[in-house]
C-alpha cells in the first residue's frame, strides 16, 4: 500500500535551487536525507524532493493544486518570479512557473 507521494525536480545548482524553492514556499527545506537532496514537506502525505542532477537538471514538472491561486501567484511576483498569472486550464486554472533550470512548477486551482 503507497503511504506517500514526493514529487521530484533535477536541477544543476542545488544551492540557487535551494534558495528560488525555500522563496517560493516561504521556509528551508524541512530534510536533508543525503548529499544532493533536499525536500520540502508540503503536507502530512505528501512533499517534493529537490535533486542536484546537473545531467537531467530542467526536464521536471510538479504540480501542486492551491487553494488559493491568486495568493500564489501574488506573492510568486512579490519575491521576483515572472510568470503570466493564473490561466483556464484542465476545468480549473493553473499558474505555470519555472525554476532557474526550468523545470516547470505548475500550481492550480480554482
């Protein structure tokens, strides 16, 4: 039986990676469970694992679904990330983000 879900990004500087990530959720990483990895708990299930894997770095996509896209996407633009804010998408809307690798991060909602 799957207990739990962590999504993952590659990236090629895990220092620039730690700081865009821990900006966009307003906190450190909650682990560091080997050399080259972070994560990120985001809830009691569920997290997302950052990788250095300069290889693979910018082929990853993560979404995470908010509750509150607008927030989001305000404070996303508050600490310097570009983006077009929320768009229609899948029944819902979703703001499409890229880290410094360009691995998309993709929030939606309602």
């Amino acid at each position: 039986m799957i207990r739990r879900l962590l999504a993952q990004c590659t990236v090629s500087d895990l220092e620039r990676a730690e700081q865009w990530y821990a900006s966009l959720f307003g906190r450190g990483p909650d682990a560091r469970p080997m050399p080259g990895l972070l994560e990120w708990h985001l809830g009691k299930d569920f997290g997302l694992q950052v990788w250095s894997e300069p290889d693979r770095a910018g082929r990853s996509t993560v979404v995470l679904d908010d509750t509150d896209l607008d927030t989001v996407a305000a404070r996303a633009g508050e600490i310097g990330i570009a983006h077009d804010g929320p768009q229609p998408g899948g029944g819902a809307r979703v703001l499409l983000l890229a880290d410094p690798d360009g691995n998309r991060v993709v929030y939606s909602g309602p």
